[in-house]
C-alpha cells in the first residue's frame, strides 16, 4: 500500500515539473511572436512616414519657430531642500544658586568672555576680603619668620608653621574666587543675546536655562544627498543657494562631506559655509540648494521642447536646411545627448554651431518635409 501511495505522488510531481515546462515554453513563443508584430508595425510605420515626407514635400508647409545652434555655458545642478544652521547657537546655565542680575538685553551683541550677567554670591565677597586681610598678616609672619630662620634665630617649627598658614590662606584665597567666578555668566563666544529666560532679581539654579546666545557670523548649509550623487559631488564643488524668504541668491563651495552612508535614507550629508556680512540670514531659515556637479562654458545646447524620441528610443530633432527667406526642408537628425537640465540638453554629436533646428511646431513635421517661419 505504501508503494502504491509513493508512485501516485511521484506521478503527481513530474507532472507537475511537465506543465510548468510547458507553461515557459508557450510564453516565451508568445513574446517572440509580439516582438516580431512590433518589427513589422515599426516598419509600417516609417514607410507611412515616408509617403507622407514625398507628398508633404510639395504640398504642405508647416509653420514652426526656429532656434540657431549657438556655443554657450552649460550647467548640470543638483537640487536639494535645506536649512540654515550655526555650531554657535547655546543655551546658556548658570553654574551657581541666587538671584541674578543681567549687564545686557535681548538682541545685544556681545564679545566672547563678556560678563553678561553676576549671580549673588550669597556674602562671599566679604569672606573673600576677611581671608586676603588674614593671608597679608600671614605672609607678614612668614617673611619675619624667613629672615629670622635664615640668621640662625628662632626654631625651625616656628618657621614651618608661619609658613603652613601662609600657603593655608592661599589656598583659601584661590577657593573663595574659583567660586566667585561661577557667579558670573561669560559668553563662550562672540554673538547676539537670542533670548533672556530669566529676568534681573529672579533665583537660578544649575540645570536651569537663563540666557539663549547665538552667531550669525558663522552659518553653513547642511543637507543630505542621495547616494547616487557620491562621485559626482567633491570637497570645493560650486553650489548655488537660493534664499526665497530673502529674494537672494548666494554662492557657496562644499566644504565637508561625510565620510558613510546612512543605512536608512541611503544619503550622505555635505556642508557649505556662507556668508553672512549684513548678519540678515538667520539659522534654521530654509534654502534650496543648486550643486553644479558638471559644467560646460562652451557647450552646443539645444532646448528640450525641440527633442522627440522614435520608436527605437533614439532622440532626435529636426534640422532645417535649403531656408530661403522664411522657408526650409526639415530634416530628421538623429543626436547623442549628454547631461540635460530643466531647459536645456547638451548635444555630443549631431549638431554643430549654426545649425537651425525646429523648436516648437515640430510634432507634425515629417521628414523632408517643407516648413516655413
């Protein structure tokens, strides 16, 4: 019985493995009979177009704008979507408890190591003075003590000992005024007071924003770039950034470009310093970003409204020759292409510098057609 079962299930599957088989091959038959309808149709397709050229060439005039080829700059830009940002952009905290006490004002420019503001010391001030007055009595002694030690008067431990009281005040002195400089709030570095948190008599604490200070005189571009562009895009490449809030366009270079891709958007990021001299761009403002990965000053270009794609893929356009006066032949012109842009292409071969192709009117021209302008 057994036997039995596994010979059914064998039949089954070599059935099976026949039909699939079977299933490819008719397929594969039917797209090599569509590919062949598809020849045949394209060369329908060209002979009708040639009876048209023969019978347009007499007959028919159509009218078109023309466009001379001239030699001119070419840009290829990648655009991308920004923010305006600055390392120098803190939140401020106070190192030490009190009520404290502002020396500017919100939209202050300020230098680096100014004092902004001073913080209660809580009567440290007074003990500071207290501890000099007992340093100065006790350098007094240890001086006296020095001289004394040194003209064989006295006992060396009272000299030991005037002088462990005067390094003891000292070390005082240093204490009291390391916690006296934690009262005062200094700018890390040159800007413009963004934000006051706290107002003057108002208690602060450590762990406690009191002050938002921000530069606006280091500002840089950053943006991620898909992957794709990576050998495309280098340290110093030119970059266009357009400020539309501003209605301004400036200049900029890449000046960093991370060194991995990130694993869940497949970009890399860049960064480009700008300018910031009348201090009117602010950081986190919005820009878009124009990276000229390739650029041509004398290229052959043509308008990208005069390019058409036969059934092949081919590009092409029409040229127009025999022109007298108003009137020319058009010409189907087969062309390699190189990089385009949102209104341009760069033509490689097929055109040359005063060549007249059609740059609009061309969808019903046919080849060797009559056209006039």
């Amino acid at each position: 019985m057994n036997k039995l079962v596994l010979i059914l299930l064998l039949a089954c599957l070599f059935s099976s493995c026949d039909q699939g088989d079977n299933e490819l091959k008719e397929l594969k038959s039917k797209r090599a009979e569509l590919n062949k309808k598809i020849g045949e149709m394209n060369l329908e397709l060209d002979s009708i177009n040639s009876k048209l050229s023969r019978i347009q060439k007499i007959d028919v005039q159509e009218s078109i704008i023309p466009y001379t080829i001239v030699a001119q700059p070419f840009q290829h830009t990648i655009s991308l979507q920004s923010n305006i940002s600055t390392e120098q952009d803190v939140i401020l905290y106070p190192e030490y408890a009190g009520s404290i006490t502002w020396n500017v004002k919100e939209g202050q420019r300020v230098y680096k190591g100014q004092i902004l503001g001073s913080i209660n010391d809580g009567g440290m001030s007074s003990q500071l003075q207290q501890v000099t007055i007992q340093a100065e009595l006790a350098k007094a002694s240890f001086e006296k003590q020095a001289r004394l030690w040194k003209e064989n008067i006295g006992s060396e431990i009272q000299y030991l000992q005037a002088k462990t009281t005067y390094d003891a005040s000292l070390k005082s002195i240093s204490a009291i005024q390391s916690q006296l400089s934690r009262t005062k709030v200094k700018a890390p570095f040159s800007g413009t007071i963004d934000n006051l948190f706290m107002q003057s008599g108002q208690a602060v604490a450590p762990g406690v924003p009191i002050a938002k200070l921000v530069s606006l005189g280091n500002l840089k571009v950053t943006a991620d770039v898909s992957e794709q562009y990576m050998s495309r895009i280098k340290v110093g490449t030119l970059a266009n950034i357009e400020l539309a809030s501003l209605n301004k366009n400036i200049q900029g270079r890449v000046a960093r470009l991370s060194n991995s891709i990130n694993p869940n958007n497949r970009t890399f990021s860049l960064e480009i310093p700008i300018s910031n001299a009348d201090n009117q761009i602010k950081p986190n403002m919005s820009a878009k970003v124009n990276l000229i990965d390739y650029q041509n000053l004398n290229a052959i270009t043509i308008p990208n409204s005069s390019i058409q794609t036969n059934a092949a893929g081919d590009k092409y356009v029409y040229t127009i020759s025999n022109i007298n006066k108003k009137t020319g032949k058009a010409t189907k012109t087969i062309l390699k292409l190189g990089e385009s842009n949102s209104e341009y292409s760069e033509v490689l071969s097929g055109l040359k510098i005063g060549d007249v192709i059609i740059k609009e009117g061309s969808k019903s021209v046919v080849d060797k057609s009559l056209v006039n302008f």
